[in-house]
C-alpha cells in the first residue's frame, strides 16, 4: 500500500489509509465524465439505504467503510446522519490500476491482505456496485475480509447488476437523501463481469445473514446483510 496515511476531521472523521490513485471527483467545479451513458447522472430510488442509516444509527459512534471513491457530500451525509468515523478504501481504483498493469490475476491476493482495519473493528460497509467488476475468485476474496471486519449486529450495503455490460467505466453513487441517489459514471477500463445469481453472492458472506433483498426498476439488485450474533437463526434465502 502506498503513501501514508491522511485523516480529515468531520464529526467523527474521515480516514483514507493507502491506495492507489484516485479518480477525478465528478462534483468538483469544471471536471465532468469524458462519456455518457444511460445512467450519467440520473437519479435513482434507493430502498436499502434507509434501513442501513438506521441500524448503523443505533450503534454508539458507528464506524463506516466505504469502498468506494471519496465523495465529499456522501461524507458530509453520512457525518450528518450518523456523526460516525468513516474510513474511506478506494478499492475500485485498486481494481483499475491493477487491470491497467495486467496484474489482475493477482488481485484476489491483494485483496485479502488490502484492509488493514482490525477484526470486528467497522459497523457498516458500503460496497456499492464493484462485485459487478470482479471475477469469481476476488468477488471471495473481498468478501471473506469485508465479514471479517464487521461487528456484531452490523450492516453490509451492495448493489448487484442482474445483467452484463459490455461499457467499461465506473459508477459513483452520490447521495441525495435517504431514498435516492445519483449516478455519476467516472472512466475505467473495467468492465461489468457476467452477474453473479443472487444465490452464489449470498454464499460468498458466510457468517452475514440478508436482511432485506429489493430489485429496483434499474436492473439493480440491493442487497442488505447483517451480522447475527451467535445462535441467532438462520440465513434467509431470495
């Protein structure tokens, strides 16, 4: 991991520890995506993000991760909402820089030793939509770190594509309140894989549960786990 480590002071605040480079923010004055799409800059209906505020708002001092790019409203959102700690891992560039260098057959190995957080250190974790980038092999790598990290009674937030794409480039996710947010697409030579059945994702979080499951008009898939505490039944299926 490169570089060192930076903290910026919101509410809890804001930590970005390593990773590569960092796409251009697409909310900054005077840069915009270089290509259009069907999603550029729509805005979409969230129903997952509601409950996710909520359960991370009942944790004292939650800890957010968000996997994603630095988006600087998400952060003044989340800070708002929750006054939580938010560590920001920009593992979509990961993915990008390590396509860029034909390491990509390496990167399931990256990403089961990137996260340097400590076990059961984080409440929640936005994942958005990178599985739909990954093949098969890091998709598990990702997930066995992420379940890793999670507390009890924690919260995980996905967003899974039911189809393939043949565009390349990235989505950020862009708040606008709790049941929508807004689409920016940011170029990449990444590529949507073929979608994983909801079944095969499900089994990759061993040791979460799904709380809810909601398939949007959009194609997209959300998907909301939890981490039950011992003994706490079992998985339900979608």
């Amino acid at each position: 991991m490169s570089g060192g480590d930076k903290v910026r002071s919101f509410g809890g605040f804001l930590s970005r520890l390593g990773g590569g480079p960092r796409p251009a923010d697409s909310d900054s004055p005077g840069t915009s995506p270089p290509r259009r799409h069907a999603h550029d800059g729509s805005v979409v209906p969230t129903k997952a993000l509601r409950k996710f505020l909520s359960y991370l708002g009942s944790h004292d001092a939650p800890v957010l991760l968000d996997c994603g790019p630095v988006v600087g409203s998400n952060v003044t959102f989340f800070g708002e909402q929750l006054n939580c700690k938010v560590y920001i891992e920009d593992l979509f560039a990961d993915l990008d820089r390590h396509l860029r260098a034909g390491t990509v057959d390496a990167f399931p190995a990256f990403l089961a030793k990137r996260l340097r957080l400590g076990e059961r250190s984080v409440d929640g974790v936005l994942l958005w939509d990178l599985f739909d980038y990954l093949d098969r092999a890091s998709a598990q790598a990702l997930a066995t770190a992420l379940v890793r990290l999670i507390r009890v009674d924690g919260a995980l937030l996905g967003f899974f594509s039911t189809t393939a794409s043949p565009e390349s480039g990235f989505t950020k996710f862009v708040v606008v309140n709790e049941a929508q947010v807004r689409h920016r697409p940011y170029p990449s030579v990444a590529t949507r894989q073929r979608s994983l059945q909801s079944r095969d994702i499900i089994k990759m979080f061993t040791g979460l549960s799904v709380s809810d499951s909601f398939l949007l008009h959009n194609t997209q898939r959300e998907i909301l786990f939890r981490k039950p505490r011992a003994g706490a039944g079992g998985r339900p299926t979608i």
